[in-house]
C-alpha cells in the first residue's frame, strides 16, 4: 500500500531537483531550499510511516498531508515569484495532486481499519 506513494514522492523531488537548477540564485537557496527539505522530510516520514504501527500511522499520514499543502502552497509561490514557469508548476502539482489523491486513499484504508 504504502509502495506507490513513496516511489510517487521520490519521483517528484527528481523533478523538482532538476527545477531547482533553474531557480535564480537567490530563490534557489530560500524558498528552493525549503521546498527540498520538506521533500526530503516527507520521504523520511512515509518511511517512518511504513515501520509504525496502526493507530500511529495516522498520526504520521496527517503529518505528511499537512507537508503536501505547504508544497502545493510553496509550489504555487515559486510560480507567482517566477522562479518557476507555467508548465513546469502545472507538472509539479499535478504530481502533488496524485499524491495527494494517494495519501488520501491509504488514510482512508486506516481509518476504515481503526475507526
């Protein structure tokens, strides 16, 4: 269950790696940094996640979604700031959406499993 998710995560910070070398300098090292991090903590939870128990996973899950929407949030202000374009943002949130979409999904698994 909790295999696509992860690869889905990995896959979206090699995407944005590569964006990231297109950031000016100054963004590239602020707001690209930030987004880097919250990537990378976000791949060390789902691996957490994999490795908890039940009723913890849940708590792990909702802390991965609230990471999601910052980097939708963070996403749409690179856009706004044009250290992104329109088709590389309009790439990169729709992996976020999928991921969203799948995080959603196992979220829902658990909680039908530990009402």
């Amino acid at each position: 269950n909790f295999v696509p998710v992860v690869h889905c995560v990995y896959e979206f910070y090699k995407l944005f790696h590569e964006y990231l070398k297109l950031f000016a300098k100054t963004e590239r090292y602020s707001i690209g940094g930030k987004i880097e991090l919250i990537i990378l903590d976000t791949i060390e939870l789902l691996i957490e996640c994999t490795q908890a128990e039940n009723p913890e996973k849940i708590n792990i899950l909702k802390q991965v979604d609230t990471k999601i929407q910052l980097l939708k949030l963070l996403m749409r202000l690179s856009y706004e700031t044009k250290s992104i374009d329109i088709k590389k943002y309009i790439e990169l949130e729709k992996q976020l959406n999928e991921i969203g979409k799948m995080l959603g999904g196992w979220i829902r698994s658990l909680t039908k499993k530990n009402p």
